[in-house]
C-alpha cells in the first residue's frame, strides 16, 4: 500500500549514459543521505545506465530506481522493448507510464497505458501514471475532463487495492521543459480531481510535474492534493535535483 509521504523522482529522458549515470550516483548518494527518511527519492536514468544505476546505488535503498517506460507484454517478440521482469532484474520500484512524450512520439493509446498498467501491477512494480493536457485543451477549458478521461481508460478495470498501489503525475503538457510551470493552484485543481477519479485513489502520492525547480517546489508541496514531483531538467544535476527536494519539504 502506497501513503502519501512525499515522493520525488527525477525523470531523466535520453540523457547521461551509464558513466555519467555513476558519477551522478556519486555525487547525489551523500546529498540525499542528509535528507529526512520519510521522502521518498528514485531516478529514472535511460534502459542502457539502470545496470550502472543500480551498481552505484549499491545495497542501500536511500535512492530508488525508476524505469521511464516498459512494455505491456512479458516476454516474446517485440523488437526494442524492454519487459517488467528485466526491470526487476535491477530492483526497479517504479515505471513512469503514459508520459506525454510517449503518447505523442510513440503513439502510446490510452488502452496500451493501460496494459503496461496492468503488466507493472502484476509484476510489483509501481506504475506511476502520468496524465496531463494540451495548451489547447487548456485553453478549452477541458483539462479536468481531459485527465479524468486518461484515468478511466487506463484504470478502468482496476480493483480498487490495484489502484491503491499507484502514484499518479500531473503533467501539463505545455509546461514540460518550457519554464513555464503550471501555477500551483491549477495544479491543485486537477490534483483534487485525480485523487477523487476512482476508489482506491483516496492515499496514493500524486506528482506535480512540468518546469518543477528548487525556487517553485515548496508552493507545490502546501497544495493539499499535491505530495511530490516528477522532475526532468532540474534532476539531471545531483545538486540541484537535491536543493529541490530539500526546498520542497522544508517548511
Ligand atoms: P521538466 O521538469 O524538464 O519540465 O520535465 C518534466 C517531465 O516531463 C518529467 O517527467
């Protein structure tokens, strides 16, 4: 079962190979060892660095591994990709599933999220779903709708104990790796109505994610709905993703 302690994990996308993954490791290790136990922290390096990831993180579980996508399917042909028991392999805790730019370069459909959903669940890897809606949808004014959407086809035909063991992450589409963060109460908005969408929703950690800096993380963190981050950019340096965290929760 999931609680909503805080949780932080650094989405790293196609960056740092497995010896910058080290030397990240290396540098992050002491800096989260300062940081209350009652955080959770993991990253999310590339396929190719989690072996790297995983032996820099040593027998310590301060630090856990997250992996950025997994297939649906548990074994068999399906060129490229990468299945729940590989990432077992490694001790990876979580899966990021849904992100946008999945759905967008990778064609991922809801019913496919939904899968991978699924395949993790069974394998007790957390899924962390991500959801999140165009400026255009935005602008509609159907982003509630969008993301509750998202959340129904993908957790549908969930139990509600399966449910419970997810994380979810809001992640505006518009405000990725643009600078412009989602303003912390629109954030809380859509953070409410996740946590309202289904039964089995009531406890899990929710993410903000989308331009998350050390400067704008503690805003998130007062928003009743809003217990962590999904961080790209600002994770890729020990120091910062650390200042981050530190700043998020201090209070
Ligand atoms: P940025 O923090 O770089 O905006 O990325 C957010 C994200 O997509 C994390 O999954």
């Amino acid at each position: 079962m999931n609680d909503r302690s805080p949780v932080f994990v650094g989405n790293w996308k196609m960056n740092k190979n497995a010896s910058q993954t080290r030397s990240f490791v290396e540098a992050f290790l002491p800096l989260a060892a300062q940081l209350p136990p009652s955080v959770g922290i993991a990253i999310a390096p590339p396929f190719t660095a989690l072996a790297a990831a995983a032996a820099a993180l040593g027998s310590g579980n301060r630090v856990a591994l997250a992996a950025q996508t997994m297939s649906e399917f548990a074994e068999g042909a399906y060129t490229g990709e990468i299945a729940a028991s590989m990432l077992a392999e490694f001790n990876v805790a979580y899966v990021i599933l849904g992100h946008s730019e999945r759905r967008l370069y990778q064609h991922e459909s809801d019913a496919t999220i939904g899968a991978k959903v699924r395949a993790a669940l069974a394998a007790e890897i957390t899924p962390i779903l991500a959801v999140g809606e165009s400026l255009e949808v935005r602008e509609a004014g159907n982003a509630v709708a969008h993301v509750l959407g998202q959340i129904r086809s993908a957790t549908g035909d969930l139990s509600e104990e399966q449910a419970a063991r997810m994380v979810l992450a809001y992640e505006p589409i518009w405000a990725i790796g643009t600078g412009k963060n989602c303003d912390r109460e629109s954030a809380q908005e859509i953070a409410r109505a996740v946590r309202a969408a289904r039964k089995g929703f009531a406890d899990i950690p929710i993410l903000y994610g989308g331009s998350m800096k050390p400067e704008n993380a503690a805003g998130y963190m007062e928003m009743p709905d809003i217990d962590g981050g999904l961080v790209g950019g600002a994770s890729l340096d020990a120091g910062s993703f650390a200042a981050l965290i530190a700043g998020a929760i201090a209070r």
